[in-house]
C-alpha cells in the first residue's frame, strides 16, 4: 500500500495506522504522525502489480488504519458525510498515478532551474552574506542556480518588508545574482504582523479589505507567530486569494525569481493546538459557489494549499508568460497544481537520510513529483560523510536543497575541506550534466504525471518480487536506478537487484554482469525469462551506484555553472544498446510558458540491432523551439568494433572505433538514420 504523501516510515504503508492533519512537526521523526502534509490517497498493489487507487477527498482531520487492527481491511475514518470517495482503478501503478493527476492536476512544467542546484540557510542574514555564498559556489566551481533568503532578511519578520539595514538595495542585490546566474527565492509566510497605524500595508489593506479570519465571537483572531501578534487570511476566499497574490507585486518587480510559503499548516506558537483554535471560522466564497462559514476543522488540511494557489495564481497575474515557482510546506491532494514542497524540519542524522527515500517516492505517487529534503538534515550537525552522501543522493532527487536551521553547523558544500568538497562537486556536477534527462522527464511528468522520482516496482514489476533489501534504491525516469547502500552509515556490503535485462554502471559505462536472481515466486515473475540479475556492492562514501537500462538513449549535456548559462558543445547521445531502445529529448526556452504556444522541441530517438550493428532512429522533432546545441554527439555503449563504418540517412559518416564508438551529428531536427556497422575486414 503506497501513497498517503511523505508520512513517515516504510514505503510501504501497510500495518500502519495515520493521520491527515496538517502540523507543525518541528523535530518530527520517523514515526511522528501526523506531520505537514496531507494527501489522502492511497495505492494498494497485489503481488502480481495490480493498482488501485482510493483517494478520499476531504480536507478535515481522517485517520487511516492500513491493515493495522484487521490485516485485510483499510478503514478511513473521520470524514465527513456524504463521503466524496474516488476508486482510481489500474491495472498497473503508473494508470492509477496518471488518473489520479488527472483528477487532481499535475505539476506543470517547472522553470528549468528549479532542477538545479539549491542554496539555503536559516538564514542568509545580510546582502553582504548572500553576495559571499553567490561567490564563494562561483568560485569553487560548484553548479548552483538558486539562493534562498530566509525569515531574517524581512523587516521585524514582518512578511513582505524588507530589512534595509542589512539589504540595503534589494533590487540590486537580486539583479547582481540574476547576472551571475541566480535566481533568489524569498521567503512570505502568511501570519500578517497585527501592526495598525504603522504603515505596514499587507495588514492595512488586509483590513480593509477585510481579508483576516475570524473567531466564533466575531472577533479576528490574533496568534502570536514571527512577527509577534498576527492576523491570518481568509485563503478560503477567492477575493482574499487576489488580494494576496497582489502582495507579490514589489517583490516580483525586484525580479525575485520564486516564493517559499512556509508555517501554513497553519503554524501557531500561542496555541495548545500549535494551530488556529478551534473556533476560528471561514468564509467560503467562490464564484459559483453558494456562500456559506465553515469551522476551521473543516478545512484545516486544505489552508495551506490554498496559501500556495493564492501566491503562484498571484505570480502568474503578475508575470503572465512566466512558470511561477513556489514551495510550500503544507499541502493537500491537487497541490501540485500550485506548489513543490520539502519533507520540513529533518535532522542531520543517517536515518533521516535514508527515511527521505521513501518519503519522496510516495509523495511522487500522490501527485508531487517535484519534492525535496533538505539536504545535509536541518537540525543538527552533519559528519562530513553523511553530508557528503546527503549531496549524493540529493542529487538523483528532484528539488535538491541545502538548508540548515539557525544555530546549527554550516551546511554549504564547502565546509570540509577541499577532499569532501572534491566528492560533492562531482556528484553535483553530475546532476548538471544529466539536466537534459531530467527536464524531459519533467515534460513527461506535466502530461502524463509519472513522478521523476519513483520505486523501481514502478516500471519494473517484477521488482516486487526481488530478495534484495530494496528499500533505499529508486529509479529517476525509468532508465536510470540508483541503489544507495540501505545502511547508509554501514560499510558491510550489500546486494541490489536489476530488474530483468542487462543494466550498465552508468560511471563507467561497462555492462553489469550479476548474479542471475532467483525471485521468491518464479511463477509471478513470468520465470526465468523475467529474472533480473543481483549484485553484490561494497559501499564506498566517493561512490553512488548508479545503473543504466540496456535499451536507453540518455541525453547528457557539457557542464554549465548554472541554468542560466548556455552549454557549449554538443548534446551527448549516450546509447546503452538493448531490447526496446529509447529515450526522449526536450528543450524549451526554460522559463516562460512559450511552450504552450508550441514554442518546444521534442524529439524521440529509438535504436535497434540491424545487421551486426545498431540503428538509431531519429523521429522528426516536434515544435517550433530551436535547442541550444548545433551538434549531438552518439555515444554508443555495449556495441564496439576494431573498425566501423557509420552512415547518416545513407551517407557515410565519419565514425571514431573502438570500445565506446562516437559519432557527431548535425542537430537533426528533421528526423533521421544512424546506422553503425562493423567495418569488413578482408
Ligand atoms: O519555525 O523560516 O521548516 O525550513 O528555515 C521555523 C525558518 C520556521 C520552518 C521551516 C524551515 C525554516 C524555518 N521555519
């Protein structure tokens, strides 16, 4: 049983009992229920890989026992009646994902350097300090596309002011970044300073356009959070949501690039309940909607996300050709439509490392295929291995941020020495390089709503019936699985299984050879035919294994400092020759919403046997957007020759033999025949 968000614990859900409602889980560890989130959809999958999909779409508290009391019941609780219940039926796991986004939405294509490299801290607390970071990334060679200003760069925490003592010139602050490839995201929690008579314009329009929510008694309510006493918006009103989003307007002229709406579980420090009390009511006001007041129990899980649509609806009234990008830290079912989200207060620790895993894999199930955990653990102090390992695995996860809380060791890449800053580099730099296979991912994920992130069962059911301890492995797209030890601390050795096929060491591109695997029920495999291969891995921390399906075309890119930056050189083909041989290429200007307007360029290439050699076929590219490189360099992997020929739609080519045969290609947006064949000797 999958879904059911980040909640803690294995992947799968079964034998636990859980909780939808959302809160402030400062400190949370592997079993705290509930916590920040909550997305009441669930997958059950039998052994043979049948999906069905229960979403229970109600936005008050809910309890779930999986299998808990009864092994073979799932019983929710709590919501109210009549129950909106949707049965997603499958067969197989990717139909009930693409249903379920259906119903609820996908995350729309996200700016491209929001798959970049994240730089955060609680907090960066002058433009001296920022400015530093920006440079210091720069000059250690580090890739890095975003910087993130926490609550301290706000005047009195007062969301939507800035402290001018210590950033004394916003806009040019975040104009110098934009030059040098930044985008600067900021920080806008929702409690609005209760400040009348100050001059402080997000409360004084708040009020008068009655925007603040009140208590039973009819008085607004005050909780205390950052700012000291604070009033907080009716997000359940389309009116007040304008509003909000309005307030963007100073910052986004400043061109800051994304937003971060944090605490709106909502998050209240002078409450029992860390929450709104249980008398404060909401209007319901939407356009075609009878009006009427709800409790707050009643809507508590969906404020947070309501928080979320009002800043990227806001975003995309004020820059309308422009992907707005917000994080929030609170959500529920559909707000992926809105916001990309982060697993909250983790801590420095192995076992929170490893617990992100299967966070972020069941999140991608339930609709946020873009999610992080903060990288290197919040609270706390990470050894130099664990947050060398934290950057590693961070990089084959989708929002890949380093954010460390107030107080607690410095986190940036650099903070051990030049040996562990070394191993993080490359693994960064790793990421960049594979930029082009995520962001086709990313496309796929718009239309369809595959996760980029998601367990190895999801494309390749046999895994579910594999005898290795799987538990930390995962796929990116369906071509690469990555297979971290499953103790991470542990240098004992450990076995991964590959699915049926071969599979490549993506580092050094030779073919894997294994173990043929037995799986504990042949018969459910489809037999010996379907068996994949174990191996058995020693751990190294300089070393992530990373494994490539035989039948993938993965597209790969010269390295940039950031997403801002064109490549120079050729789009790298890399083809791991095999059965079904594919992949998919996608470029866009990377950041307005050109793309709808069928300014993009894909392209499927697909490769087969032919002869003693390989055929790789270029579909005709698809859009009117015209990609940065001029040349595509075909890389071919498991196929080599002393000496061979190539031709491109029958014309000879020139072709560099051996091991790793290359070839170079003319952008062939028209679609086009690769063929490559051993040269006879006589
Ligand atoms: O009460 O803004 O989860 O990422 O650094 C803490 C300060 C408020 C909680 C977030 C964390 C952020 C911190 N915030």
């Amino acid at each position: 049983v999958l879904g059911l968000g980040d909640k803690g614990g294995p992947l799968d859900r079964r034998g636990g009992t859980f909780v939808d409602w959302n809160t402030d889980a400062y400190h949370y560890q592997e079993s705290t229920d509930p916590l920040y989130k909550s997305i009441p959809f669930l997958i059950t999958l039998s052994a043979d890989g049948y999906a069905v999909g229960v979403f229970v779409d109600d936005p008050g508290r809910a309890t779930f026992d999986v299998g808990h009391r009864d092994p073979d019941a799932l019983t929710v609780e709590g919501p109210s009646e009549p129950l909106d219940l949707y049965l997603i039926d499958g067969p197989t796991l990717a139909d009930v994902v693409t249903r379920y986004t259906a119903l609820t939405g996908r995350a729309p294509l996200p700016p491209r350097w929001a798959l970049g490299y994240h730089q955060s801290r609680y907090s960066y607390a002058s433009a001296a300090e920022v400015r530093a970071i920006a440079r210091r990334l720069r000059a250690a060679r580090i890739p890095a596309d975003a910087l993130w200003l926490d609550i301290d760069y706000q005047d009195r925490l007062r969301p939507f002011t800035v402290n001018t003592g210590a950033f004394p010139d916003f806009a040019g602050l975040v104009h110098d970044l934009k030059d040098m490839g930044f985008a600067l995201i900021a920080i806008t929690d929702l409690h609005v300073a209760a400040a009348p008579d100050q001059g402080y314009a997000p409360y004084d329009s708040g009020v008068a356009g009655d925007h603040f929510v009140y208590r039973a008694d009819g008085s607004r309510y005050v909780g205390e959070v950052w700012p000291g006493p604070s009033v907080f918006p009716e997000f359940t009103r389309a009116s007040t949501r304008r509003w909000w989003g309005d307030l963007y307007a100073d910052f986004v002229r400043d061109g800051v690039a994304g937003f971060w709406n944090d605490m709106n579980e909502p998050a209240v420090f002078d409450s029992p309940t860390k929450t709104f009390p249980a008398d404060v009511r909401h209007r319901i006001e939407e356009p075609g909607e009878p009006v009427r007041t709800a409790t707050h129990a009643e809507v508590h899980n969906v404020y947070g996300m309501q928080n979320s649509r009002a800043t990227a609806e806001g975003l995309a009234r004020l820059r309308p050709d422009e992907r707005p990008f917000v994080m929030t830290r609170a959500t529920y079912a559909g707000g992926q439509r809105y916001a990309v989200t982060w697993t909250g207060d983790d801590s420095s620790t192995w076992n929170h490392l490893k617990l992100s895993i299967p966070m972020l894999l069941n999140l991608g199930m339930s609709g946020f295929a873009y999610a992080g955990a903060d990288v290197g653990g919040f609270i706390g102090d990470p050894s130099p291995a664990l947050l060398t390992r934290w950057i590693e695995v961070g990089a084959f996860l989708p929002i890949f941020r380093d954010h460390a809380a107030k107080g607690s060791a410095r986190k940036e890449p650099w903070v051990d020495g030049p040996r562990q800053t070394a191993i993080r580099r490359r693994f960064i730099e790793a990421r960049y390089r594979l930029l082009p296979y995520w962001y086709a991912l990313a496309d796929v994920q718009s239309r369809l709503g595959h996760p980029l992130v998601r367990p190895v069962f999801y494309d390749y059911p046999d895994a579910l019936a594999a005898p290795c301890d799987a538990s930390t492995a995962f796929l990116v797209g369906s071509a690469l699985l990555v297979a971290p030890p499953p103790d991470l601390e542990s240098p004992g050795r450990y076995r991964v299984c590959l699915p049926a096929g071969d599979w490549y060491d993506y580092w050094s591109g030779a073919r894997v050879a294994g173990d043929a695997q037995a799986t504990r029920d042949p018969e459910a495999s489809g037999g010996g035919a379907a068996r994949g291969r174990a191996l058995e891995l020693t751990p190294a921390l300089e070393r992530l294994p990373v494994f490539v399906r035989a039948g993938t075309v993965l597209p790969r890119q010269p390295l940039v400092e950031s997403t801002a930056q064109v490549p120079t050189g050729a789009l790298d083909l890399e083809v791991y020759v095999g059965p079904d041989c594919r992949g998919l290429l996608y470029d866009d200007d990377g950041h307005s919403l050109g793309y709808q307007r069928g300014e993009y360029r894909r392209q499927r290439v697909t490769c087969a046997p032919a002869g003693r050699g390989w055929r790789v076929t270029f579909e005709p590219a698809d859009g009117a957007y015209t990609s940065w490189y001029r040349r595509v360099r075909v890389i071919l992997h498991g196929w080599s020759a002393r000496s061979a020929t190539a031709t491109w739609n029958g014309t000879p080519l020139r072709i560099v033999s051996g091991d790793t045969p290359q070839v170079g290609l003319a952008r062939p947006d028209a679609g086009g025949t690769l063929e490559v064949q051993p040269r006879m000797l006589h």
